[in-house]
C-alpha cells in the first residue's frame, strides 16, 4: 500500500560525498529519499539519521547500480511503497586511474558499468515510473573530465562523456512526457574520492580552480536541488558544470 508522499526522489550513491550531500538537500517533510550504495553500511545509516535529524526520510538500500536485476527490485520496491518516483540523481560512480597503456580490461570495465551502464540501468527502471506520471526530473552527476578529458583517467572520462551524450539523447526522448533530463559537472570537490589524490595532484589541481578553493559537496545538491524545481522546469538536454571556473 503506497504512502502518504508527495514526493519521492531516488539518489544512487547516497551513502557518502556528493550522493549524501543531495539526499540532505531533499530532507523536508513532504519528501520520501531513496538512496542505495555498494557496501558502506554504516555510512549508509548515518545518511539516513543526518536526513531524519533535518526533519526528513532517507531509506538507503545496498543495492550495486552495475546489477539489472538489482536495480528493477529497488525501482519496484520503492514504487510499492510511495506509489511514484519524481526525481532520479545518477550519482554513484567510481575511479580506477592509471595510464592508458597500463590500464587493464577489467579497470575499464568496472568503470564503464558502473559509472555509464550503471545510470542506464536507473534511468530505464524509473522512467518507466515517470513517463506514466508524465511528469519527472533526472539528474546525471558526470564530470569537468567529461568535458576536458584528463590523463591517466580514460575509463573514467569515456565515462562521464558518456553520461553526456546519454543526457543529451535521454533529454530528447522523453521532454514529451514532461520529464527534464540535465547534467551536473562537477569540479574538484572534496569527498573520499578526492581524498586519494597525492599532494602532488591536489596541489595541481587547485592551481587550476581560478576561485581558488576546492568545491564542496553541497555545491553540487543545490544546483541538483536546482535542476529539480519548478524554477528549471525550462532547462532539459543541459551540462551544468560546477568548478569555481576550472574548466570555462
Ligand atoms: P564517493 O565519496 O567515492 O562516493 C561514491 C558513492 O557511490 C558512495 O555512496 C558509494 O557507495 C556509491 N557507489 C559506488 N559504487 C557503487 C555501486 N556499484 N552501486 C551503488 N553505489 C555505488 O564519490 P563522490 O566524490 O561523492 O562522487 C559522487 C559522484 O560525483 C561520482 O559519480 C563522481 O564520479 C562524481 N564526481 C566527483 C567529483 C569529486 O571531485 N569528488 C568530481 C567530478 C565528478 P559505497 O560507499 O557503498 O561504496
């Protein structure tokens, strides 16, 4: 028997970093969050108690995006239980850099399926769900690599490129049934992802952002909070990228 939501946003990755930061920018009483992740627990459950604390309801599920089968349960098991799903964030991703000619078959695959594949998976399960509500917003978090490409990161910016072209063709098929499709690029934004950078790398790195600090995670949630009110509903098909003007 479905519950008394008005709305229910679906976030992947929701356990840590930018997937944990959006899951709080949709902590409201009227506002049921799904969110699944791949083996982090604990750090599942604190999502869950950091939304309840902010007055809202966050379920996280373990859930591997990579996984067909896994990800239609989920869909369904969240449609039983509220009946709709109004906004999907592709968020959960990963890296495995290295270097082109070291790169290995199974660093490229991991990438691609999670990162790539993984959103197509979500993004079939729900649009199902939002093309007979005719109304629905998804939000793919990409990258500034996406655009810029980045050494010893070809999986992971074939990835995110990807994402791109999936947004844009996505964006199109289904602006018919009133459904917005957009893009969040992110810069360099400090997560555990970024953590496993050298000092060598970050320092780079932050010599290149011209607003001359790293981004935070709730700089991504709010321009994800953004994408998915009625103050966007005119944008579709876009890439917006976050990065204190590291890529412009
Ligand atoms: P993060 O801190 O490493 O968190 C990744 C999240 O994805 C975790 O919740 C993780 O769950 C989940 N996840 C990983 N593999 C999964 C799978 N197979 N199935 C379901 N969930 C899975 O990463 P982040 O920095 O927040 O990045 C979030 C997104 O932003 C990623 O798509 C990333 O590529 C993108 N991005 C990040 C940056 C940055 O600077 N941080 C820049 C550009 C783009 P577990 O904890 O269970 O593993």
């Amino acid at each position: 028997m479905a519950e008394n939501t008005k709305r229910t946003v679906v976030v992947t990755g929701g356990s840590r970093g930018i997937g944990r930061a959006i899951c709080l920018a949709f902590a409201d009483a009227d506002t049921h969050v799904y969110f699944n992740y791949s083996s982090a627990a604990t750090a599942a459950a604190e999502t869950e108690k950091l939304v309840a604390d902010a007055s809202g309801k966050a379920t996280g599920m373990c859930v591997n995006v990579a996984d067909q089968k896994s990800v239609e349960d989920f869909m369904d098991k969240i449609v039983e239980e509220t009946g709709r799903i109004d906004v999907l964030v592709n968020n959960a991703g990963i890296t495995k850099d290295g270097l082109l000619v070291r790169m290995s078959e199974q660093d490229w695959d991991d990438v691609m399926d999670i990162n790539l594949k993984g959103s197509f998976f979500c993004t079939k399960a729900a649009a199902r769900v939002m093309m007979k509500q005719r109304s629905g917003n998804i939000v793919n978090i990409t990258s500034v690599v996406g655009a810029s490409g980045n050494a010893g990161q070809a999986n992971y910016s074939s990835s995110k490129a990807g994402m791109i072209g999936f947004t844009k063709s996505v964006a199109k098929e289904l602006a018919a049934r009133g459904i917005t499709v957009n893009a969040v690029a992110p810069g360099y934004i400090e997560t555990d992802m970024t953590a496993e950078m050298s000092e060598k790398a970050t320092a780079a790195m932050m010599g290149r952002i011209p607003l001359c600090r790293a981004g935070k995670p709730e700089d991504i949630a709010g321009v994800v909070r953004f994408l998915t009110s009625d103050m966007a509903s005119y944008i579709t098909g876009q890439v917006i990228h976050v990065n204190g003007g590291m890529y412009i």
